[in-house]
C-alpha cells in the first residue's frame, strides 16, 4: 500500500560479496525490485528465498515472494520480517507453494529512504509431498526397437533402490513386469541437480501389438505414464501426415484453407529495387521470413523427398487436393517451385534471404495475410537481402523431387536446376568437404547416372574422413557432433555397399557412435552438448534457443549408422533422441503439436493473431524445446506459461522449419531400420 516512487543503482563501493550490491532508494512510501519469474519445480512445494541488506539510517529493508499462476496472474504475496541498520543483516522466507501457482519472482523493497540489497539466492528445499511420474514417448514405440520409460521420483524409498515396473493394456492387464533398479540423480547434490532419483525401465522384449501404459510401484508413492501404442512402423504412420501438414499450414503466397488467405503477394524487392517474384516457399518459424540457409526451404525440400521416396505406402494414403500426388510429394514440389524462382537465371546461384519489409521489420506482429498490403511497388515489400544463398541441400532436393515427379510422368526441369547450381557451388575444391553437397552428388547420381557425380562423391568421402576429431566427432554446422557429415559419409557406404572406401567409412562410424554414447551417459539417453569434457552440458549456455534438430540431426545419423553396422547401441541412442522430443522427458511435454498427450501450451508464433488459434499451435509443429532452466542451472527449461504476455518464449516455444525436416529424416530412417524389412541396395 502507498505511493511506489524510488531509483536503483549499483552499487560496487558498497558491497557484501561480489562486484556490486543493489542500491534502492525511494522518496515515496516504498519502492520495488524484482528479479524474473523462476518456475515453481515439479519436484518440490517448498523454497527459501534469501537476501542480505543494510539500510540507512530510518530506512527499513523487506522481501517479498511473489507468486503466480500459468496466466501470469498474482496468486499471493508473502513478505519476509523488516529489518533496519547499518550493517548487513539476512533477511530469509522459507515457503510451501500455493495451489496453483507456477512461478515465483523475489522482490526487494524499501521505506524510509535508501538501503542496499547483495547476495540474493532461491533454493528448492527438501519437499514435503512424494511424487513418482513416469516418461514414455506418447506417440509409440517400434515392435521391433528398443524400448524404455523413465521413473522419476522425488524421495529414495525406504525399502531398496529397486522398485516394481508394469506395462499394462489400457484394460488393465500386465503385459511386462520387472524389478528396475535406480540409476541414480542427475547431478546429484551440485547446483544444476534435476530434482529426481531416476529407474529406466526398459521392457524392448515385449513385442506385441497395442495400446500401453507404464506403472511405477515404490514405497512411498505409485506413478503412471500417459498411453503410448506398440506397433509396426508406428512412429511413422502416426505422425506422417502431421509433418508433413505443419508445412503445408506454414506455406506462404498461398491461401491455408480454416489458416489464413492468401499472404506475401508482394515478395519481394531485390536489391537494386527492382522486382522478382518470390512468392511460395514456407514461413521459417513463428515469424514470415525465409532465409536461404542450409536447413531451410532447400533441406525441407529434401526432407519431405527423401521420406516420400523411401516410404511411399505411408505417405501415398495423403491427398487433400485429390490430384494424384501425395501431400508429402506435393510439397516438396511446392518449395522445389519456390527454389526454383529463387536461382539467378544468369549464373546459377542461389539469391539470400527473403526478410520482411521495411528494413527487415520481421518483429511485427500480425495474421501473415495482413502482415503486409500485398500490392507490389509498396513500402511494405519483403526485401531479397544481397549476395548468395547457402543453400547446399537444394541440390539434393532438386535432383530428388525431379526424379520423383519424372517417374510419375510429370514434366519438370529441376534436375537440371540442381546440376546448375552444383557447378557453381563445386567451382572450388574445398567443396568435396562440404557434406550437404555429397548428399547432393549421391542424389544427382541417382537421378542423371553420370559418373562425375559418383567421382565428387568419392572425392568428399576422401576429404571428410581425415577431418574427423580425435574423439571422434566431425566438423559442420548441425550442432556440435558434426552429425549431418556421419550421416552423408552412412548414405555413401549404403548407396555403394562394395566400394573401397566402405571399410573406412564404418570404422569413421563406429568411432563417431562412441564418441555420441560418451555423451548420452544419463538416464534419458539425452545427447549432451560440447564436445570437449570440459564444455560438456545438457543445455548449451550460450546457444540461445532449443536444439531439438541437433538431436532430430544425431537421431538420422545414428539410425543410418545402425542400417550400415546392425550396432544395436545406435539404434537405441537414435530412438532415446526421439523419445525425449515426442515425450520421454521431466516435463512429459510431448514436443509434436497435436500428437501424444500433453502439449505446450502456446507456442512463439504469430499464426496466434488468426482468430480462434490463440494458442499458435499448428498441428505437427517442433518447437526449439528445452534450454537451462532460466538460463542459469543445467537442468530443462521450459515456458509452460498460458497467458500473460503476448506469446511464450521464442527460445523454447518457437516452431522452426529444421526441427520438422530432421523429424522427417530421423522417423523414415527409424521406420527403414525397424518399422519395415530392410529392402535390398538399389546399387
């Protein structure tokens, strides 16, 4: 109560600990300082909120522990003892959450004049109230693959480390039962602890058809997982047509039937200020621009390819327009016709990025169809940044989507496109280390059987293998594992099982998986990041958003490493990667929108401006996924808010193109390794 008027500053003369206290001063009633919302663990009810102040004379000194609800809403406010004085004194609350709340922030306040504040700290303190969850993958598990649940509970129990796991029919009948012992914490004791004892249960005998649920029995509390299906190929049929719909609802230029009409009619202004049109192609994320990346249009192009071609039968059973080409196919040949417009006719190249207008105003927010005028010639037109694309992938998409319309008997020229832009983006032989366009050669080969094809893709298998790191992992630009060279260096050895160089490749895989195991010593499998000892984390701390297409990327790898060696230990790294993105994991946040059972609850998009899609969800979206847990404790991180604010953090709700082409990669690979018999090499 009262009037809030007042300053800060910091302080470093005047300190505890550190470089700096906190000054407040107010000449009013009092004055505020707040940290940032930190969210109220799944593991724990109570907290300790701390601090240290010292005040001038007939000033007073307080905390607060402000807490509130998913819609960002004030639950309750507890406030600490006042102190007054000159010299340092604690000033502490210890706190059972309130029902309902999500979050707590700490605020220090003033009255009477000026103190200063140091040393403020939140610990998560021993809970009162047991809780045992149970993680699965929510979409399914392969008959044929490994298969695990994770337990997760917040005591030990009193009776042994080894607790009693079911897997029963949604009618109740055990179908596998075991004795799982624990694995232990993560992090046990240090500051980025998860908060969680933890038993991997791991029931890959059971092999029989059906729907399931995990049960967890301990002294102290039961837990029980969300239903999952065992099937045959069933993490690709079930989610097929999702991913391939979220870039049909992500298409630009195009009017999304129940989405949005007709959007970016005016793309775009080139450099010199003249026009080309390139409309068509896909909004990258939760925003409209389309950035001529590696992983962008070109590699979805590709993606959406490459999982038509290996599974027909799964994808052919699509198609909305009823025009005899299956969705999946249809949209790959969407983006191959964006590409398309996208090469300059006088060299080859590939034009860069196509940002939204003016100067790049990409942070409006609004319904793509009104997010500009859509007349040509006016201020508001996408603008084509200068210089070239990196593009690589396209090569690969080109040839691929050409090839597959040819053999459906439609007329196209995108494999000589794809030659094209190969001759230009060769002219240096420092190309042959470039992986993405190994993948390129591999598919032109395929497409024209000209030979100088198959002769660069030798030459780039030559180059990348003695780049390959002591330890193991390679160079390149899909994370820090160097994941996209192991599975361009996999596809080579698949495509030619009898050449030479096949030897060299499988012991370059071998050493690459072990390296990748070494990383994934945790109860989820979960690929750590760093690839040096000494950077290793689960949450890099200076990437700034989700990685779920680093670990979709080392998912494709590994199952294509598995189709080259039958290692059992890459078929189960591959599908821990997946299980933690549709599920197995501490938020039980399956990460493919409308799939599973327990989704985010916004996501990072503007799509939420279209009314009566609040939520930014559009069905089969990959959203970044977990970063630390508010960028401090190496522990998942994630914005479960529902309200409050315009939209969630881009950092972990953002859907993102990559995220969805490595999907596709990485789940028609796992259904070429298990979901279906292995066909024979077609050379």
């Amino acid at each position: 109560p009262g009037k809030r008027v007042g300053q800060w500053r910091l302080d470093a003369d005047i300190k505890r600990e550190g470089k700096a206290s906190v000054q407040l001063t107010t000449t009013g009633d009092w004055y505020g300082f707040a940290s940032v919302n930190y969210p109220v663990a799944t593991w724990t009810e109570r907290v300790q909120l701390s601090g240290w102040a010292r005040c001038d004379k007939g000033a007073s000194a307080q905390i607060l522990a402000c807490w509130s609800d998913d819609m960002q809403k004030v639950l309750r406010v507890d406030a600490s003892a006042t102190v007054r004085g000159a010299e340092w004194q604690p000033l502490s609350l210890v706190l059972d959450a309130p029902p309902g709340a999500a979050a707590v922030r700490l605020v220090a306040v003033v009255r009477g004049g000026r103190v200063w504040f140091d040393d403020f700290d939140l610990l998560r303190l021993r809970p009162r109230q047991a809780v045992v969850r149970v993680f699965v993958n929510q979409v399914g598990y392969e008959v044929a693959g490994p298969k695990s649940a994770v337990v997760a509970a917040n005591f030990f129990p009193a009776d042994g480390p080894t607790i009693a796991v079911e897997v029963k029919t949604l009618d109740g009948k055990v179908a596998w039962k075991g004795e799982v012992p624990c694995v232990g914490r993560i992090y046990n004791g240090k500051p980025d602890d998860w908060g969680w004892y933890f038993w991997r249960a791991d029931f890959s005998s059971l092999r029989e058809s059906g729907s399931y649920r995990v049960n967890a029995q301990m002294e102290g509390g039961r837990g029980e997982s969300f239903p999952f299906l065992i099937g045959r190929g069933v993490v690709l049929e079930e989610t097929a047509q999702s991913g391939v719909d979220f870039f049909f609802i992500q298409r630009c230029g195009f009017e999304v039937p129940g989405w949005h009409k007709a959007c970016h009619l005016d793309a775009a202004k080139l450099p010199d200020g003249t026009h080309l049109d390139a409309t068509g192609g896909w909004h990258s994320a939760g925003d409209y621009n389309k950035p001529m990346w590696q992983f962008g249009d070109g590699g979805c192009a590709y993606a959406l390819a490459s999982a038509f071609a290996l599974h027909p039968s799964v994808f052919r059973k699509f198609d909305r327009d009823h025009d005899r080409v299956p969705d999946a196919l249809d949209e790959a040949w969407w983006g191959a016709k964006f590409l398309a417009k996208m090469q300059n006719p006088a060299d080859g190249s590939m034009r860069a990025d196509v940002r939204q207008g003016p100067g790049r105003d990409w942070m409006k927010w609004t319904a793509p169809d009104v997010h500009t005028d859509n007349q040509i010639g006016t201020a508001d037109d996408p603008m084509i940044a200068p210089g070239r694309g990196n593009t690589p992938l396209t090569v690969a998409a080109w040839a691929s989507v050409g090839r597959l319309l040819t053999e459906r008997g439609i007329n196209n020229d995108y494999v000589t496109c794809a030659r094209r832009l190969f001759d230009v983006l060769t002219q240096e032989e420092s190309a042959a280390g470039n992986p993405l366009l190994l993948i390129g050669a591999l598919e032109l080969f395929q497409s024209t059987g000209d030979v100088r094809y198959q002769e660069f893709a030798r030459r780039s298998v030559e180059r990348l293998l003695p780049a390959q790191k002591q330890n193991g992992a390679f160079s390149g630009d899909s994370g820090d594992h160097g994941d996209v060279t192991a599975a361009a260096l996999a596809l080579f050895a698949l495509d030619y099982p009898r050449d030479p160089l096949k030897p060299s490749i499988v012991n370059a895989l071998r050493k690459y998986l072990a390296f990748c195991l070494s990383r994934a010593d945790n109860p989820f499998g979960l690929s750590r990041q760093g690839t040096e000892e000494t950077e290793t984390s689960f949450f890099h701390p200076t990437v700034g958003l989700g990685v779920n297409f680093w670990l979709l990327s080392r998912a494709w790898a590994a199952l294509l490493i598995y189709q080259l060696t039958n290692d059992a230990r890459a078929l189960t790294y591959a599908v821990d990667q997946i299980d933690w993105v549709l599920g197995k994991n501490p938020y039980n946040l399956c990460m493919m929108e409308s799939k599973g059972s327990f989704n985010p609850p916004r996501y990072h998009h503007r799509y939420n401006q279209i009314p009566g899609r609040e939520r930014g969800a559009v069905p089969g979206a990959i959203p970044n996924g977990f970063v630390r847990d508010m960028g401090i404790a190496d522990r998942p991180g994630f914005d479960m808010s529902r309200g409050g604010n315009r939209s969630p953090s881009f950092r972990t709700n953002e859907p993102w193109l990559a995220h969805n082409m490595f999907y596709l990669l990485a789940a028609s690979a796992l259904h070429r390794a298990v979901g279906e018999p292995l066909p024979p090499s077609p050379r």
